[in-house]
C-alpha cells in the first residue's frame, strides 16, 4: 500500500512537471511570437517612412531636370510597388527594385550641380541617409528575432508544442548584397570648393 501511494505521488509529480513545461513552453512562443510581428512593424515603419519620402525626391528632381521622365518614373513606380507588397519575399524583391531606381536618380542627381546645391534636396537625402540608417538596424532587430524564434520552434523539446500549436519558421528579411541596402552617397563638397 505503501508502494501504490509513492507511485502515485511521483506520477502526480511527474505529471505537474509536464504542465509546468507545457505552459512555460506556451508562453516562449507567444512572447517570441509576438518580438517577430514587433520587429516586422519596425520595418513597415521605417518602409513607409521611405516610401513618403520617395514623391519629395521626385519633385525636387523633377524641377531641375524635367526631361529626365522615364528615370522619375521608373523611381515612383517602383515606389508603389513595394509600397504595395505585403509578404517578406515579395517585399524584398520591391525593395530591391526600389533601392536600384534610387540609384539611377542619384546617379542622376551627379549632371545637376545646382540640384546637388539645392537645400531641399541635401535635407532629403540627409532624411533617406537617415532612414536607410534606421532601416537597417529594424532588419538587424528582425533577423535577430526570427533566429530566436526559429530555434525556439525547431529545437527539442520545444518543437513538440510547437507542433501541436501550428506554429513554423519565419523566414529573414535580408537583401542580396549589402551595397544594395546603402543609400548612394553624392559629394556635396566639390560643389563648395
């Protein structure tokens, strides 16, 4: 009798211990979960803020270097449509078809010293200087949730309720080359020398 009962006790025990790692395994992944969509957020708003800015580049462009439509064009429409995308594979490839129209607009910008002098436009390109900045350390912050989230749903013995829960890898944000992510920088001194 004796036996039956410390049996039982250590099955109760045993028992506990299994919900108390259920539930500390729950709450991992939702906590993990919910740093992925926060630091996804922070890279739809440093987007967005890039994305507004892109139409004033346009038009300070635009006024000096009118004949130059197919460039500006190509610039806001690839403006719009990574403004449009919504998955992370999608986005990426926008993304990456903005940042080349950018290119051609500052390379551009080089023909046109009294652009390159223009006030409006240096505070423009310091703001996209300043988001691309922000923008990459959002992408770092992401990247190092989805690899935290990744393991948490992939490693045993945490895959286990993570299975049960549905809950799958996320894929990282990142861009093919790392020249691609920079803004074109232009020498503004040459002008003032």
């Amino acid at each position: 009798m004796t036996l039956a009962v410390g049996n039982e006790i250590w099955l109760f025990a045993a028992g506990g211990l299994i919900v108390v790692w259920f539930v500390w395994t729950w709450n991992a992944l939702v906590r993990h979960g919910n740093k992925v969509r926060e630091a996804y957020s922070g890279i739809d708003v440093q987007l967005k803020r890039r994305h507004d800015l892109v139409p004033n580049l346009v038009r300070t462009v635009k006024a000096y270097a009118s004949h130059e439509q197919e460039t500006l064009e190509s610039v806001v429409e690839a403006r719009n449509a990574a403004a449009d995308a919504e998955q992370i594979p999608d986005r990426e490839a926008r993304e990456r078809s903005l940042q080349k129209s950018l290119g051609k607009l500052f390379a551009l910008v080089e023909a046109y010293p009294e652009l390159k002098a223009d006030k409006n436009f240096r505070a423009l390109h310091g703001d996209l200087v300043e988001i691309e900045d922000a923008l990459q350390y959002a992408r770092r912050y992401y990247n190092g949730t989805v690899r935290d989230w990744n393991n948490l749903v992939e490693r045993i013995p945490s895959n286990v309720v993570a299975g049960l829960a549905g809950k799958k890898t996320e894929p990282f944000f990142q861009l093919d080359d790392a020249d691609e992510a920079a803004v074109p920088r232009i020498d503004f001194d040459e002008e003032e020398a």
